[in-house]
C-alpha cells in the first residue's frame, strides 16, 4: 500500500508519518483486504489543526474522513475514528447485500463541466446568449457498479449524486440524495 502524508504549509515530522502509516494501516488492515493508497493532508486552521484522509479500495470505492482538533494528533486520530466507522458500515453492506468483487471496478472517461451560476451574471438584465459560462472542464472517471454499490460509493464520499455506469443494464444510471433524505435513483 503506497501513502502519501503531507501538510499544507506545516511541517510534519517523521515521528507524525509513522504515526499515521500505524494507526491508518491497522484500521485498514481490519476491514478492506486490497487497499491501493492512502493519501492524508494536515493543514491549519485558525488556532484548529485539520485532519483529511481518503482511501482508494482496489473494488473502486473511495472512503474520506476530515476531522478538526487543537492539536495534530488529536485531529488525526479522530479522522482516524470516522475512517474506521465508514470502512466498518461499508464491509458490514458488503457483507449483507452485495457480492464480494473479485475484479477492480471498470472505470470509462468522461468529461466534468462547472457552470456558471446566475447569480455570477445577475448584474445584466439579459444575457448576452442562451448558452450558459462555462467555468472549468476537467475529465472524470465514470464506474461501472451495481445499483448497491453507487449507493454505497456516494454515501462513503459524502458526494449529494452520483454518475455510474449500470453493470446489469450497460446504460449510465444517476443516484442522487433527496431533499427527504431518500436515495433517488435515474434509469433512462
């Protein structure tokens, strides 16, 4: 497993990057069998340091924990708790309700744009196009998944709706967070 401990203008010590690597590897080595890398930023806050942790699984999925303390370890080791709590949920469903992966998740390109928001050009009574700004484009991965499992992977990022491809169906699917707190899920 490759980690990649960084502070985002602090220094860390060395005795801090094996604390991590210890702590981070124990909780890992309990629930997911395959982890690809651990990546792990401190960064200062005001007087708060901040803890953000994320995980990449060799199934695809991705577990982020963050985690604010007054002091460096204490803010790791409840970022350490949270990333616990969520691989525990996540092998307890998979457990439960899925099937065990025996192959890493197929991932296909796709494009990602940020719009611009009306409020960014509210100033003109009308615009000068119907078209909307375009204010970045990147490219993203789409998973292939089970319905289970894109539930499952927008919930361990924390992410409000989720692109994946379908694996039953072969057709790219939405699940989505609702405003009542259900999981929608879009099927064309």
């Amino acid at each position: 497993m490759r980690y990649q401990i960084t502070g985002k203008q602090i220094d860390i010590g060395e005795a801090l990057q094996t604390h991590v690597q210890s702590q981070l590897s124990d909780v890992i080595g309990k629930y997911a069998g395959r982890p690809t890398d651990a990546m792990v930023i401190f960064s200062k806050s005001a007087h708060e340091f901040v803890c953000e942790a994320t995980v990449h699984l060799s199934t695809g999925l991705t577990a982020t924990a963050k985690a604010h303390a007054t002091e460096i370890y204490a803010a790791f080791d409840s970022c350490g708790e949270k990333m616990d709590k969520q691989l525990r949920r996540y092998k307890r469903r998979l457990k439960d309700h899925h099937r065990d992966r025996t192959e890493p998740v197929e991932l296909f390109g796709a494009s990602s744009y940020i719009l611009a928001s009306e409020e960014d050009y509210a100033e003109t009574a009308e615009p000068e196009t119907l078209q909307p700004i375009i204010v970045a484009e990147m490219q993203t991965k789409i998973p292939s998944l089970s319905v289970g499992e894109a539930v499952m992977q927008m919930e361990l990022a924390g992410a409000p709706v989720l692109v994946f491809r379908n694996e039953k169906k072969d057709g790219v699917n939405v699940v989505y967070r609702r405003d009542d707190g259900n999981i929608g899920w879009i099927e064309p």
